[in-house]
C-alpha cells in the first residue's frame, strides 16, 4: 500500500518509490537543489556511521569470542588438575604441567 505525505500547503504527495528518493525528489522540488545536497550528504554520513558501527561491533565479537575460547581453555586446565589431584597417588610432574598450561594460556591472553 501507498503512503502519503501531507505538506503544508495543503497538497499530498504519495510515496511510490524509496523513501530516500522520494525525499531528495521532493526536497529537491519543493526547497531546491541545496536542501536535497544537504539531505542526501547527511543520509550517506549517516550509512557511513552505521558502517563503521557494524565494524566496530564484529571486532567487538572476535574479541569476546577469544576472551571465551581462553576462559575454556582454563576450565579445562583446572578440570585436569582437579583430576589430578583425585588420583590415589599425587603425580607432581603432571600437576605442575597442567596448572602451568593453564597459566601459561591466560596469561598470554592478558
């Protein structure tokens, strides 16, 4: 369905196409070739900020992302080291290995 815009003076324009092109048409008619300039420099400013904020929010999730992958890792360091030390006998070695590489893991991340 259509859409009509009622302006001031009483007429009606309906809007049949993009409303982006319909504005700058319209502004361009109404206010003259500077307001439509102005208006259509002022949606593309606005595109680009929108861009840029998409940008911004997909390295926003890679960095959330590694931040999850490094607090894994480090629940399953200290889940081996909890098995660890459930075994009868204490095996140091292997305890100092796991709660090394979990150590060394976050601590490459910080």
């Amino acid at each position: 369905m259509a859409e009509t815009v009622y302006l001031l003076d009483g007429s009606m324009e309906v809007i049949l196409t993009d409303k982006e092109i319909f504005l700058e048409r319209l502004l361009r008619e109404r206010l003259g070739d500077d307001a439509a300039r102005c208006f259509t420099e002022y949606v593309e400013d606005l595109k680009d900020d929108l861009d840029l904020q998409a940008t911004c929010t997909d390295e926003q999730e890679r960095s959330a992302d590694g931040y999850s992958a490094m607090c894994h890792e480090a629940m399953d360091a200290f889940a081996e080291i909890l098995r660890l030390l459930d075994a009868p006998r204490l095996n140091r070695k292997a305890l100092k290995e796991a709660a090394q590489s979990g150590y060394d893991d976050l601590y490459k991340n910080l």
